[in-house]
C-alpha cells in the first residue's frame, strides 16, 4: 500500500477510536523507566527477566498453532548483537513441525507505558505478538478471555505489514468478533524496527506504532466484564506458526525459518 493510503487509513481508524494519530505522551514528562531488557549482552534471554511457557503445546494454544515453543534452546530464542530474535523453523520435534519460542516476563504491572521495538516476520503462515495477560493466569486456567487480554502487536504472514491492537474480555472477544480493536499498515514493519506501544491507565488504553495512535478503548465503566483490567498484567513476546488466523491462507514451509527480532523492552509507570 502507498504511503498516501497509510496514511489514509491511520486517519479513519485514528478518528473512529478517538486517537489523536499525531500526538504520543513523551516518557520523561510523564513516565519512568521500572523495567527494562536492552538485549545488551549474548547468550539465552535473560532468566531473571524472563521465562519460557510451554504448557499449551499439547493443545495448540487453543488455535490450532503448529509450532513446539521449547525452553532455553538457542535455535529458537537468542541474544545477540543487541537483539533478541524468536526463530520458527521447520523441524519435527515432539511432535510437531515447527519449533519457535514464547517468552514471559517474570514481572507484571497494572496501568504504565509498555514499549517495544521490534521488526516481524513475513512468512506465510507466522503470527506474531506482543500482548499482555494477569498476573498469575496460566493457559491450563481456562477462563479466557473473562480474565481479559491486552494484545500491543498482532501481525500475519498472509496480512503483511497490517498491524493489529486489541482488548478482549468476556463481552469483548475474538470469537463473537466484538473484540474493542485497531488497524494501521506500516509498509515496512517486516522489513525495519518500529516502537509499537501501550499506554494503559484506569481509564483507557491507547496503542501506537512510534508515535501514531491508531487505537483508543475507553473504560465504560459497566464492571469486569467489559473491562477487567483493573489488576497487573505481564508481558509476552511470541511467534506462533499456523492457528485459527496464522493458516487461514496456507503455511508457506519453504519460507521457514523465520525470525521476530526485537530492539529493546521498557516498560514505564507514572511518576
């Protein structure tokens, strides 16, 4: 898509959510830095940082997902040269055809500014994210998505550079298609880093590509069931193969592996 139509687009979707598409609060007026990985070293991601969740392989993850996330294996989640990358490569394992990662955050947080910069892949058939869930939930809880979702980045191989935010609660989900949700293209997000953001207070979330606002969910102050996030969230960072969104054109093997490659995590509250 053309630069004029992404702008276009950011500009009906800004308008919609009530995001103003210019205007991102500045961190060191408003927030400061509690948590941080600057990928400045080599090695496994950093385990007091971090943690690897594997317990919904035998399930899919509820999606249908073709990939294993392994734990503390270099081929799929390594640190180098100031980065982190998440592989996905084609390989039978435990089952599986594709092995990848899933990294949780050993810390959460309630309300605060969430940013990551990251570059996503573009192999048919990978999903990926950036996206928050409570404190303490475990895939094996089911009482998704009661307990709520905050989803920063999603993005599809077979949906390049359209870059999803959304919330989902009991009344707001992704099955009955009412999830509260915003869409930009960024035509070159598979290609270049970008800081893609949470602003999150009592009141509202906002999401941002740099310093595009493109996604806006007010709390409506009608309970838990609409917005229960009014409790501490922690961070994941994955690349999923396949799934109920990532197959919906196919899986593209030979386009694998492929890497989700991330710049820096920081994570801000109000002063």
């Amino acid at each position: 898509m053309k630069l004029v139509n992404t702008f276009m687009v950011l500009i009906v979707i800004s308008f919609i959510s009530g995001c103003n598409p210019k205007k991102s609060a500045k961190e060191s007026d408003v927030f400061q830095l509690v948590w941080s990985d600057e990928f400045d070293y080599n090695g496994l991601p950093d385990s007091t940082l971090w943690l690897y969740d594997t317990e919904g392989n035998s399930a899919g993850w509820g999606n249908n997902e073709e990939q294993f996330y392994t734990t503390a294996r270099k081929e799929n989640a390594w640190v180098e040269n100031g980065q982190l990358s998440i592989t996905a490569l084609r390989e039978d394992f435990e089952g599986k055809k594709f092995t990848s990662a899933r990294l949780v955050s050993k810390a959460d947080w309630q309300n605060g500014r969430v940013e990551v910069r990251a570059k996503v892949p573009a192999g048919r058939g990978t999903w990926s994210a950036i996206w928050m869930m409570p404190g303490g939930w475990t895939f094996n809880d089911g009482n998704w998505p009661d307990v709520g979702e905050i989803d920063i980045l999603e993005h599809v191989g077979h949906d390049l550079n359209v870059i999803h935010a959304s919330a989902h609660s009991k009344d707001y989900q992704w099955q009955a298609q009412t999830q509260k949700t915003g869409i930009i293209t960024v035509p070159d997000a598979t290609e270049d880093f970008h800081n893609y953001i949470l602003e999150w207070t009592p009141e509202v979330m906002k999401a941002y590509v740099d310093d595009s606002c493109y996604f806006t969910y007010q709390n409506e102050g009608l309970g838990e069931t609409k917005w229960p996030y009014n409790k501490p969230f922690y961070l994941i960072l994955n690349l999923a193969v396949g799934g109920a969104w990532g197959s919906v054109k196919g899986i593209d093997e030979a386009a694998f592996p492929q890497t989700m490659v991330f710049d820096y995590v920081r994570i801000y509250q109000k002063k």
